[in-house]
C-alpha cells in the first residue's frame, strides 16, 4: 500500500524535525550558558575574594613590619596605638584572615592548599613568635635602655635582620600565591570570552541549520503551498546568506501566518542577541536588552551573565582603587616612620624633614609645622613655629599663635582637622617669580595622642584635598604626635637625670666634707692651742737660729727676719720688694744658667740648696740657702721660703785649706 503525504504529514514531519533540531539547540545553548555560568561563578566566588584576602593579608604582614620596626625603634611607652595596632593584628586579624582563607582554599588545588598551610604556619610560628620576642624583651620604658637587649634586638629588625629578611619572603611567597590564583581568574575570564566566541559561531551554524532544515521542509512542500510559502522559501533563502533582513514577513491569519510571525520573532531576537552578545564581548555592560519573555532562556541567561560580569568588574575596580589608596597610605606611612627615626634628637630639624616630606606626598604648595609650648614661668601656652615650607622665612620664623587664637587654637580646642575651601583675604599667600596669590584650599589637622595636643600642621594648597589625603595626615599626626612626646619626655628626662646626678653629688660631697670638717674642727681645736705656742717657740727658735726670708715666684723678697737682715748687715725695709739677684754678690748675672735653672725647679715645686756670696759693709759674706716652695689654699705654688745659715768662716777655712 503506497503511502500518501499530505500537507498536514509533510508539515508534522518537518516542523518534528525542526523541533527536535530547536530542543538540541537550546540544550547546547543551556549547556553554553551553564558552563559560562560556573567559569563566572568560580571568578566571582574563588578567585576574586582569594586574590582579595591574600592581598589583605599581605597588607596585614607588610604592616606588622612596619609595626614591629616601629616598636622597637620609636615606640617606647605600652600603649601607643602602634603597639595596640600591632597587638590586634596578632591577637584578631590576623586569625580572622586566617581563617577566611582556610574556608576558600578549600576549593583550591592540593598545591596552592599545601603552600597556604606553609604560609600560615610560617607565619604563626615562626614570624609572629619572633615578634612575641621582642615585644616580651621590649615590654617597659627601662627595656630600651637595657644595652643587652637592644643588642639583642635591634639586629633583628634592621635592614636584613632576620625579622627583616622572614617577613619579605613570606610576602614575596604570599604574592606568588596571589598572582598564581589571579593568572587563573585570567584563563577563566579567557575561556568565558572563548566560550562566547564559540556560542556566536554556534547560534549561526545553528541558524543555518534550521534555515536549511526549513527549506528541506519547504521543498516537499512547494507543490501544496502558494505564493505565502514561496515568499517564505524567498525569505529564508535569503537568511542562508547569512543575512538577517530587517524586513518582516507578512503574517496572515493562518498556519502559514503563524510560522511568519514567528520567524520574525526569531529573526528580531537573533539581531538583538548578537549585538548584544558582541556588545558585551567589547565590556560595553550597560547595553539594553530585553528577552522574549521570562521563560527566554537564552536571553535571561544573557543578562544574568551581563549582569555578573558587570558585577565583577566594578568590585575588581573597586578593589584596585582601594589596594591603590591602602598602599599609598602604608607606603606614606612607612616612609614617615623613616624620618622620624632621624634625627628625632634635633626638633628643629625632624620638623623640616617631616613638612618638605608631606608637602611633597601631598602635592601641596605650602605648609607649616607648630608645635605646642608650656611656658612654666610665664604660665602661658602658645603654637611655636618650627618649619615652614615656601612661607616667607624672614616673617614667619619666629612666629608664636597663642593657644586659644585663630583657626589653629580653634582646631586644638575642637581637636579635628578644620578643611577650608574659601580662605579669608590676606589670611596667607602663595608666592612664585610670576607673582602672588591665595590658596584655594586650607587644611588644618591636629598633631594629637590620647586626645593630647602637641602641635598643629597647616597645609595651603591650588589643588583640592581629598579624603583619604585626610585620614592619612590624621593617622600621620598620631605618629608625629609621638615622636614629639618621646622627644620632649627625652629632653626633660635627660635634663632631670643631669641635674639629679649634679645634685646628688653635690649634696654627697658636701655631706662628707661636713662630716670632716667636723672631726678636723674639733681635734684642730683641741690641737690649736696646743701648736700655737709650739709654733711661736719654733718660730723663735728659727729666727734666733738661721736667716729666713720669702719670696714670691719671681723672685722678689716678701718678708725677711732680723738674723737675715744682720748676716748681710742691711735693714729690713731696705731688703722687701728687692730681688733676690739684687741682694747677692755682683759676681753672679740673672741670665746664668745654673741661676734660671735655680727658679725654673722652684716655680716646679722643686725644693733647692745654694751657696752664695753676699757684698757687705762689714766684707764678703758667705750664705748656705734652702729654698722650699709653699702652695697656697687653691694648691698652686705662690712663695717660696729661705732659711739661710751663715758659713763665712767655714768657707775661709776651706778655702786656706786648699
């Protein structure tokens, strides 16, 4: 029996055909869009927080560097936020980072989990243990003083120190990590991209195919079907070009109809689903489009995409601008701690440095440093100018604000940054070899440590200062607000520690020189009569005995007794004031050598015995002369005693003798 196909088979067997080919084409399309969907959900929900947290902690490690660096060489007292700060990121942050990542490198290779574990456990046991060192060693303000232990420490957190060197190479490990996790958000962004190239091939071969798949269909149907089927078979020979008409078919109230009508629709959505697909393609994520309806797979899928995709690259923008603005901060910072670790015992200074430092990080034109002074005497407070960058030098050197005046007494009572837009007139100028002119913008931020005031900075500026700007001069303030403190506190300390050692000693030796003189008094008194008339009869005896008479370093005479003055038969008056040369024998000269040699030894201290011949009325006198130096109270030698005894006869017998 010969089978008939009628019109109704015909089309129930073509459109069977196109309908199993439409099922296998959205199911390659769900399939596309599906593995999209996990390449895109793997980017948003692994990679991209796994980059984030590594960068995260990355940043906490790179600070606690910093921290610990700072612990050792600037901050001295226990609670500076410094140490609090770096005492959270061991006791809080740091866990809490930890354990983020242990959560998220679950879905990690074997590999990138084996070199997390190592990094944590490096880090915990081996990095923060050394820290736990020396902040235990370095746990008082008399540690630092300890030589033993800043011996100890310092080393190890100096460039290429061991603290040094660990924490480096756990950054340089932690940033392998995070490249490594990023290179692999790159290939699936790379694979999603191909993924779409591919779907865009597949959506045209699959047009073509149904295109063909209808014309088979309109083949076995061209001698049932009129001019509506012909102008159909017109229209899809012209898709198999590969070209979507923008003129529609005209759909009557039939069957026919119905199939124009929606081929139409197809033909509109494949228009609209190209462009939008090469739209997203070029990252254009705000294109319009709008699917067929809500059961649209592929145009819902579509925008879920788009809509991911957007999402993901405004929180990697949003995560750049912020790692960007973190590192300018911690690299300010960093770079601020370096230069009040010099030359923190020179106020003057440390103050240069620190303005020509934050005018330039700034990109300001003008500022100034004051400094909060405590006038005892007076009992008066005032803001001491100790550095000013491009202000008028000559002027302003030597300015003092009063505490409770102007914008900057403002500020210290309010203790905020004061943020001007509109300076009043004259307040302050800007000026270069083209002229002068006022600033635009005008900050003014408290140098303040536990709500303490220690000085002010005034920055004046052309260009406008953003927030993060402020929070950074803010946090800046807080360690150049320390440095001031341990400074002035050094100043006082060494000041108070010289003054109490003088004074101790002072009161020391005055003690025991009270004491002495005390027992001396009381045996000199029991003594001093008893030598006074020792000494009288010994004088007496002297004089009645041998010639004495004094000099001063000079050699000119002081005081003589009367033997002397009968031995060379002179009278005393005649004698005082005269030089010793004057009164001996012309035959000896000032300028010999054995009589220089003679007062050279007693100016010494050098006692020395002479002979010498005197010229008398009565004749030639020979004299044997001790001369003895005497010091004063202060212990220098101011006169020197001679006793002379009389060997005239004895120097005529030896001389008859010979």
């Amino acid at each position: 029996m010969k089978i008939r196909f009628t019109i109704v088979k015909k089309l129930t067997v073509g459109f069977g055909i196109l309908t199993f080919a439409v099922l296998l084409n959205s199911l390659l399309i769900y399939s596309t869009l599906n593995n999209s969907k996990k390449l895109n959900e793997e980017i948003i929900n692994i990679y991209t927080p796994s980059v984030s947290y590594l960068n995260d902690l990355s940043f906490l490690i790179n600070n606690s560097k910093m921290l610990i660096k700072n612990w050792v060489f600037v901050e001295r007292k226990s609670d500076t936020p410094d140490k609090l700060n770096l005492i959270e990121i061991h006791e809080e942050k740091f866990p809490e980072m930890i354990k983020k990542l242990s959560k998220i490198s679950e879905k990690w290779t074997k590999k990138e989990q084996a070199t997390f574990q190592n990094l944590s456990v490096t880090i915990k046991d081996t990095l923060f243990v050394k820290h736990k060192e020396i902040m235990q060693s370095l746990n008082s303000f008399d540690s630092y003083d300890d030589p033993m232990v800043i011996f100890e420490i310092n080393p190890m957190v100096e460039e290429g120190g061991e603290v040094i060197i660990l924490s480096d190479n756990i950054l340089k490990e932690l940033n392998a990590l995070s490249e490594k996790l990023n290179k692999k958000a790159s290939n699936r962004n790379v694979e999603m991209i191909k993924s779409f190239v591919g779907f865009q091939r597949f959506i045209i071969f699959s047009s073509i195919f149904l295109i063909l798949a209808a014309l088979i269909i309109a083949y076995f149907t061209t001698t049932s079907i009129t001019q509506p089927i012909n102008y159909l078979k017109k229209f899809l020979l012209t898709m198999t070009k590969g070209i979507l008409p923008k003129e529609k078919l005209k759909a009557k109230n039939d069957e026919i109809g119905d199939m124009s009508s929606a081929l139409n629709t197809f033909v509109s959505t494949l228009i609209e689903t190209s462009e939008f697909a090469l739209e997203i393609g070029k990252g254009n994520y705000k294109t319009n489009y709008k699917p067929i309806s809500e059961q649209d797979i592929l145009g819902n899928s579509l925008i879920n995409m788009r809509n991911n995709l957007e999402k993901a690259d405004e929180e990697e923008n949003k995560r750049k601008q912020e790692d960007e603005l973190r590192n300018w901060d911690a690299q300010g910072i960093a770079k601020l701690g370096d230069i009040l670790r010099q030359n923190n015992d020179n106020i003057n200074k440390l103050s240069s440095n620190i303005m020509s430092f934050i005018i330039d990080y700034l990109n300001a034109n003008q500022g100034a440093l004051f400094i909060l002074s405590d006038n005892q005497e007076e009992n008066e407070k005032y803001f001491e100018l100790k550095s000013a960058i491009a202000y008028g030098r000559s002027k302003l050197m030597h300015k003092n604000v009063p505490y409770n005046e102007g914008l900057i007494g403002r500020c210290a009572y309010e203790k905020l940054p004061i943020y001007l837009k509109e300076i009043p007139e004259n307040y302050l100028h800007i000026t270069s070899g083209l002229g002068t002119s006022n600033p635009k913008i005008l900050l003014i931020v408290p140098l303040k440590l536990n709500e303490d005031i220690f000085g002010i900075i005034e920055i004046a500026s052309f260009n406008e200062i953003k927030q993060y700007q402020i929070d950074f001069l803010e946090k800046a303030g807080e360690n150049i607000a320390s440095t001031i403190s341990s400074v002035k506190v050094n100043e006082q300390t060494a000041q108070l520690l010289s003054e109490s050692q003088q004074k101790g000693e002072e009161l020391a030796a005055q003690e025991e020189e009270m004491r002495q003189n005390m027992e001396e008094l009381q045996a000199t008194q029991e003594e001093s009569s008893r030598r006074e008339v020792e000494m009288r009869d010994v004088i007496e005896a002297i004089n009645n005995t041998v010639g004495n008479i004094d000099f001063d370093m000079n050699g000119s005479v002081i005081n003589v007794n009367d033997r002397y003055s009968k031995m060379i038969s002179v009278a005393p008056e005649n004698i005082v004031d005269n030089k010793h040369i004057d009164l001996i024998s012309s035959d000896y000269n000032e300028e010999d050598e054995d009589y220089q040699s003679l007062w050279i030894n007693l100016r010494k201290g050098i006692p020395c015995e002479k002979k010498f011949k005197y010229n008398t009325p009565n004749g030639d006198v020979w004299l044997h002369e001790t001369f003895t130096p005497f010091k004063n109270a202060d212990g220098d030698f101011n006169k020197v005693v001679d006793l002379v005894i009389d060997i005239t006869e004895n120097k005529l017998l030896e001389d008859k003798l010979k």
